[in-house]
C-alpha cells in the first residue's frame, strides 16, 4: 500500500493475513521500495514504513524497528487497541 501527498510519499507499507511471522526480508523490501520512489523524484525523507500481520512479528523485525523511529508494526492487538 502506498499513501501519497502530492509527490510526497506518506506511508509505505504491506499487510500479510499467513500463519508464518513477518519478518526482516518485509521491511528491507519496502526499504528497496522507498530507495525506488526516491530515485523517481518523490518526496520520502518523512515516509512511514508500516507493517502489518495477524500473526506478529519475528525477534530480528522487531529489534530493528524498535531502532528506526520512521517504522511502525501493526499486528492484531495494536489495530484492535487491546493491551
């Protein structure tokens, strides 16, 4: 999914409904994504990178997240607000 403001690239992101945990390889590929729009002249310096799963997230995705404040994981409990 991708949210635009003008030529300004809000939010990147990708929502998976599988029983595996999305991991690392998720957030490099809407990396790469990003690294393409930047070459094509789009405004990314303020993008979003937003990853979604109803299973959760693998240790290493979580751990690099929690590092970049640009990236945001979504799984069941944070869409529904449940502690």
């Amino acid at each position: 999914m991708l949210a635009t403001d003008g030529d300004r690239v809000r939010l990147i992101g990708a929502a998976k409904a599988t029983l595996a945990r999305r991991g690392l390889p998720g957030l490099e590929r809407l990396d790469a994504i990003r690294q393409l729009l930047t070459r094509e002249g789009r405004g990314t310096t303020e993008t979003v990178i937003a990853l979604f799963s109803a299973t959760g997230f693998t240790p290493d995705l979580v751990e690099a997240a929690g590092s970049r404040p640009d990236t945001v994981l979504v799984d069941l409990k944070r869409l529904y607000g449940l502690s």
